[in-house]
RNA sequence: GGAGGAGUGGCAGAGCGGUUGAAUGCACUAGUCUUGAAAACUAGCAUAGUGAAAGCUAUCGGGGGUUCGAAUCCCUCCUCCUCCGCCA
C-alpha cells in the first residue's frame, strides 16, 4: 500500500494514476478522507500521549509519597489518575477506529503507475513493447493443441486428474512428467547462473504472510484456504520467498537480494471458463519457478530490464517464439508499477499465450512487508521489489508441444535435452 | 495428542512490582594510539508514532486483565526445548 505521506503529496498524480488504471469512480473523496483521517490519528496521539505520560509521572511520585509515608497525597493523586485513564481509554478506541478506517481506505487505492503505462481498459489495450520479428512457425492444417499432442504420445492425463481431484488438476505422465521435471531443473540453474539464491518455501502460508505480499485483500478468492490451520495454499513463490525479508531491515551493501523458488501454484481460477481453460491454458494447479529481488529504490528500473533479458533468454534456449507486451493501467495489478508479460506464440491454437509476468511494485509491497534498509544518513528507507515467473511451466509445456511437433514426434531443444533425457517424445 | 520447562536489544544474558527502553559481555561503527593492522582506551549502537527541535509516547513472543505503577503478578493464544505417544 502508499504511504500516507506519499498521499498527501502526491494527490493529483494518483488521481492521474487511477485514471490510468480506468478507475471509473471519483477517488478524489477517498483521498481526502484518508488525509482527514491521519490528521485526527495524529491529534488523537498527541491527546493520548500527554494523558499518559501525566500518568506515568503522578505513579513516580505516588511511589515517592508511599515511601514517605504520605498515604493522603498519594490518595488524592490517585484519584486523578483514575480520572484520566477513563479519557486515555476513550482516545484507545478512538484511535483504534481511525486507524481501521486509515488502514481500509490505504487498502483500496493500488499502486501508481509507472509514467510509461498506456491508459486502457482490457489485454487489449496492452502496448507490444518488443514484437517478434523472426517467422511464426507455419505447421500447416496438420498442426495439433497441445490437449491434442499430449494424448497422442500419452504425456498429460486430465481425464485421470479429474477422477483424483477435479477439473484443472493434470496428471502428467512418463515423457510428460520427465519434462515437467526437466523445465523445473532448466529454469533453477538458469536463475542460479543469474546469481539467484535457490528457496525451497513452504507451500503453506498464514494470513500475515499472505496479507505481506497483497494477496489479502485483495485476491481472497483467488487463494485455497484451509479453515481448520487457518491457513492459505500459495499461488505463486512470490508470496513465501518474498516474505523471507518480511520486517527486516536489509544492509545497503547486501542490495541486489535475488532469490529464485520452484514451488507448484494452486489458483481457485473461480468464474473462468471456455476456450481459456482447454487444456494446460488456465489450470488450478500448475508448477512455476519465480523469480525475486530486493533493491536500491534507484536501481529498480533498471533490475527490472535484467529480469526482462533474463526471461527472454530461457525463451530463446527454448526455441519459442515470444513477444513483451507493457500491460495497460486497466490490467495491470494492483500492487504493480510497471508489468511486462511475455507471451509465446501457440502454433497448435493459432494464439499467444501469457507465460510470464515480471513486475516492479517499487515500495508498494515493501510499505505492507516492512522491507527496509538504512541510507547514508543512516535513515530508515523502503527498498523496492520485484519479481517474475522464469517460467510458468503449465503453458510453457503447452506452447512447447505446440511449436516443437513434426511427424515423427515432438522435437526437444538442444538446451533441454540433458535435463529431460532424451530429444524427441515419441 | 499428553506431561513439564522456556520465550528480554544483532547474539549471549541479568532484571522477577516503582527514575529499567532495559545491567553486563560479545559483535558492529567512529575516534585516539600505530608505518599499517591487532590490542588497549573513548564514544556510539532497537523499532515505530509525533514534533522544526528538545522532547513526549508505545513496544521485553501476541492479545487481554490486576495495580496509582508491570519486562516483573494473573488469564489466553502462539512459538521453541525436554520426555511420552503416533508417524513419513
């Protein structure tokens, strides 16, 4: 969330951000309210602080006047004592409300866009950032969806994963499994080469975890709960690996931290539907190795490019045909500044599809998480995070059946092959 | 799941109702000394709110209570350790 501070010096650049965003109601009203709000909380603390520290000096003396043996000056100031803690308990609930409403109204406004972010309503409106140039495959008529390819060679099994689980939950088999687990391996050394620290998080989080990272509130729905732990199945790596530095206070000289984590993904996807769904396109539950760093507030911009390079360059070991696209202010999320999302081109659907993401929120989420580090002046300052998916592997499998079949079978790329273990799924 | 013990600053560890936001040691930072380093000595060294600042306030695992006053007493939750049970 924004600072109060940024707020109250910043109102018309958020106003120009939510417009960005396509935010269709006035949050000119909300803005000021916060302002109003923050302006009672500090009055209301001061109230509350002068009562109190009247009272912490009248039981220094009652404790004086006791060991003097003055039983009737301690009594008298007692009274008066007791006279303030009915103010000072009135002021805590005070308090306690407009903080509530402080922290519900900081909630609902997301973060500012990055000045680059076109105005928009849907995907539609996202801005190609760096278009493919070289040929989109041509597979002709013969071309197969990957649902297609993967019961021909028998490599995903989602009619079993129903008879398990439920719909969204594939099960993948002999060549399949192995190339699961092959991308899985690729990708953790790749981001180890990049100087990422390998994480393996638990796939359970609690509430202040989940809150930390901004998938609470806002994304309640999108999250399996377990009510009896009270407890949340991750959606992404994001929210465990970025919690590690969750109320620490980073070193500078520490700055890049670059932390990767494999971990399977499980999303409700609730109200998705039709064509989306096919296959490995939309799934409840799918593996993904996330990409995160924690930086200088100056250098967010520009590790940002790095992750965007990095991404591209498993792309292209994968032999994929790709674009970036810069995400409009309509589909942006709410924690993000500036988001990139990479797509491949799907030759068996004729389609791209989205199959990473990578994100600057600036301090949005460190101003939630607590990450802070000290600057010169030795002075408490957010750091910025971001993070990526480098991969989301339900739909690189998808794209790389789709892209990669021939009529002998499906070709694996060069980069690839020694992970999986062999160089054509049969 | 049952029984017992414990949670204090970056770490170790005192305090167990009254100038204690907290002794002491280690670590860390700066200075003196030194050609340089070490050692020694001196000083600094939690987070947050508020304020121009001095200061004031809150925080000794979390929450609640007793009291004029709580790190210290009570209740409750959480976590860790030991033993028993169960178990990859």
């Amino acid at each position: 969330m924004l600072q109060v501070n940024f707020i109250r010096q910043n109102k018309e650049r958020i106003l120009k951000g939510l417009a960005t965003r396509n935010y269709k109601e006035d949050s000119s009203k909300l803005i000021d309210s916060i302002i109003e709000w923050d302006d009672a909380r500090k009055e209301t603390q001061t109230a509350l602080d002068e009562l109190l520290a009247k009272n912490k000096l009248f039981s220094k003396e009652i404790g004086g006047l006791f060991k003097q043996g003055k039983q009737e000056d301690a009594n008298s100031l007692k009274q008066q004592v007791d006279a303030n803690k009915v103010k000072i308990k009135a002021l805590e609930g005070d308090m306690r409300d407009l903080k509530d409403k402080l922290d519900n109204g900081l909630l609902q406004i997301p973060n500012v866009p990055h000045d680059s972010v076109p105005a928009g309503n849907t995907d539609e409106d996202n801005e190609v950032y760096k278009e493919w140039t070289g040929a989109l495959p041509n597979l002709g008529d013969k071309a197969l969806p990957h649902w297609e390819l993967a019961k021909k060679y028998n490599l995903i099994d989602f009619e079993l994963g129903v008879k398990i689980t439920g719909s969204g939950f594939p099960l993948f088999r002999g060549q399949g499994a192995r190339l699961q687990r092959g991308l899985i391996n690729f990708f953790l050394d790749e981001a180890s080469k990049a100087g990422y620290e390998e994480i393996v998080p638990p796939l359970l989080v609690n509430e202040a975890s989940a809150r930390a990272t901004g998938q609470l509130p806002d994304k309640e729905g999108q999250m399996y709960y377990v009510e009896k732990d009270d407890l949340y199945l991750i959606p992404t790596a994001e929210v465990p690996v970025t919690n590690v530095y969750r109320n620490v206070i980073v070193k500078e000289a520490d700055f890049p931290i670059k932390l990767t984590g494999y971990t399977p993904c499980f999303r409700r996807e609730a109200g998705s539907y039709g064509k989306d769904t096919k296959g490995l396109n939309r799934v409840h539950q799918f593996d993904k190795v996330e990409i995160v760093q924690i930086v200088h507030p100056e250098k967010s911009y520009a590790v940002l490019e790095t992750m965007l390079d990095h991404v591209a360059g498993l792309l292209s070991k994968l032999e994929l045909p790709y674009r970036i696209l810069r995400l409009c202010g309509g589909d942006l999320g709410f924690t993000s500044a500036l988001t990139f999302d990479f797509e491949t081109y799907s030759a068996g659907q004729g389609r791209w599809l989205e199959v990473s993401s990578v994100s600057n929120f600036e301090n949005f989420q460190s101003n939630r998480l607590k990450v802070r580090y000290k600057d010169a002046n030795n002075k408490t300052q957010l750091a910025h995070t971001l993070n990526g998916s480098a991969l989301a592997l339900a739909r690189i499998i998808a794209t790389l059946l789709e892209n990669h079949q021939t009529p002998d079978g499906i070709r694996i790329p060069k980069a690839l092959q020694h992970y999986v273990g062999f160089d054509m799924i049969k």
